[in-house]
C-alpha cells in the first residue's frame, strides 16, 4: 500500500527505553501494557516471545506480530532497523506510539539519533532503567563501563529500579554518583520489594576486557532446579546475564522463569510452555565453556 502523503500524515512519537542487561527493560514494558499507560501502541523489541504477557491479553499472533486485545502490538527487532521502520509507517492501520527497547549493550546516542531523524517519526521520550543493586558492580567492571556510562550520560532521564535492595547509605551514594555522570537528568525511583538472595554470597564478577559473548543452552526434557542453580551460582563471576525457561522434574507441566541479573538469581514459577532454553552472556573462557558443557549434560 502506498504511504499516505506527509502533509495527512502526522508523526510516530517514540518511545527509547535503554538499560543493561538485567536493568528491567521488558517489566517496564509488561508495565506499560498492563497499565494501559500508552494506548494503541507498537512495542519494538529484540525479542518479542520474551515478554511474558498474559494469556487473556493476546487477541492474535503471527510469525511476526503479538497483537494485544487493548489496540497494542509487538513486534520482533528483524534486520536493518530503518528497514522495518519504513514498513511500519507504510501499515495501514499505522500504530499511534512504538516503543523501542534496546538491546542491553546499546548506546543510546546513536538510536536518538535514528529516531530524531527517522521520517515520520518523532523522538518523544528516551530513559535509561538502571538496577540500583547492581550499580557499583557494573561501574566498576572495566569490561563494560564505557557502554554502562554512556546509557547514564547520553538520556535525559533515568528510571532506577530495586533503590529498596539498598541501605540509605548505599542509596545516597548510588544517586550521588549518577548525578556526576548526568546532572541534568531526571529521575524516577522504582522499588521491587524483597530482595532475593546474592547467586554467590562470597563471588563477584570481575570480567576482564574482553568482549562479552552470548551463548544458548536448550534442553529437551525436565531438569534438575537444585543443580541447575549450583551450576549458575558457581559460574556468577563468569556470567553477566541469564534468563530463559526450564521444566522442573518434580513438578511436571510448570515451567520456571530463570534469571540470573546483577549477581541475584531468582526462579518464578509459570505456565509450561514448549521452548525450554537459557540465554546466557558472560565472558568468553574456559569457565564458560565448561559452564555450557554442564547444563548441557542436565
């Protein structure tokens, strides 16, 4: 279908939302659908089968799009992103917001900038998530600090999540620090309640300069949970990132969530489903490969 001339045609305002892997990302997204916070909107993102949405929810589904029952849709990041911007201005039934989440080693300058200059489309909001707890780990880690930073520096504001798995002092001194990387930004604290427990009570990830790398675990059947975390919590100071979906052997049909962010592993139970895999991205090594090789055997 041909593209309505410009003059009838009125901007896409859009919606960045930049964080690290682990910062919240796809929660702020669940959020934002859930709560009706921005009506009839696109949500572009890496990865859209990620974004747990619950059943009731999705009116229908293709190869390439989730459409929800509130005028909402997702849709998976596919090849050159000004590519599948310029198909998406061209639907016929164009969206009247998309929201774009970056991948969790994205600057946020450039994608600004795409989208500032994107025809028919206008940069309304950019915000870094940032994972309060996992603040000083990421600072400090040379492997990363350079992207970590620049998605602090280059917003104009900042949602920072899990400010309560902090005391007050560790608080004050996280807040104190983000305003000398970007004192002009704004921002918004998020709580998350109780904090789980550290993966490694004793351990921290202290990667060094070498690229990060992302490897895929599948498995076919049930697993054991009580192995599966002592494989993770010994490979912490490997791993920056883990998330997917395993089966439980002594619970047949429940399926759990598996993450593995700023050093906190957590499982939540859901409903059984048939991809059952885990993302992992850490450094590469030894300590990876072997790590791979045991999940691989459970």
């Amino acid at each position: 279908m041909a593209e309505l001339p410009s003059a009838v045609t009125s901007p896409i305002p859009a919606t960045l939302l930049c964080g690290f892997l682990g910062s919240g990302k796809t929660t702020r997204i669940n959020t934002l659908i859930a709560d009706g916070e921005i009506a009839n909107a696109l949500f572009l993102v890496n990865d859209f089968g990620r974004i747990n949405i619950d059943a009731e929810l999705i009116e229908s589904r293709d190869d390439h799009i989730l459409r929800l029952s509130n005028g909402c849709a997702c849709c998976g990041i596919a090849g050159d992103l000004s590519a599948q911007l310029r198909d998406i201005r061209q639907w016929p039934d164009r969206p009247e917001h998309l929201v774009f989440e970056a991948s969790g080693i994205a600057r946020p300058r450039p994608l600004m900038q795409l989208l500032d200059a994107a025809r028919g489309y206008r940069l309304e909001h950019a915000e870094t998530l940032l994972d309060a707890s996992a603040f000083a780990r990421h600072d400090t880690d040379t492997a990363i600090s350079d992207i970590f930073t620049a998605q602090i520096r280059e917003v104009h504001h900042l949602r920072i999540n899990r400010v309560d798995w902090l005391s007050a002092v560790e608080r004050a001194d996280v807040l104190q620090r983000l305003a000398v990387i970007n004192s002009s930004a704004t921002t918004t604290l998020e709580k998350a309640g109780h904090a789980p427990q550290p993966a490694h009570p004793t351990r921290r990830s202290t990667p060094g300069a070498e690229p990060l790398v992302t490897e895929s675990v599948s498995f076919d059947g049930a697993i054991d949970m009580a192995a599966l975390e002592a494989l993770l919590a010994d490979a912490a100071p490997t791993l920056l990132r883990a998330k997917g979906l395993v089966q439980a052997n002594d619970t047949p049909g429940t399926c759990h969530v598996v993450q593995l962010a700023g050093g906190r592993l957590t499982f939540t139970a859901t409903r059984a489903r048939n991809t059952r895999a885990l993302v992992l991205i850490g450094t590469p090594g030894e300590a990876l490969d072997t790590l791979i090789d045991a999940l691989g055997r459970l």
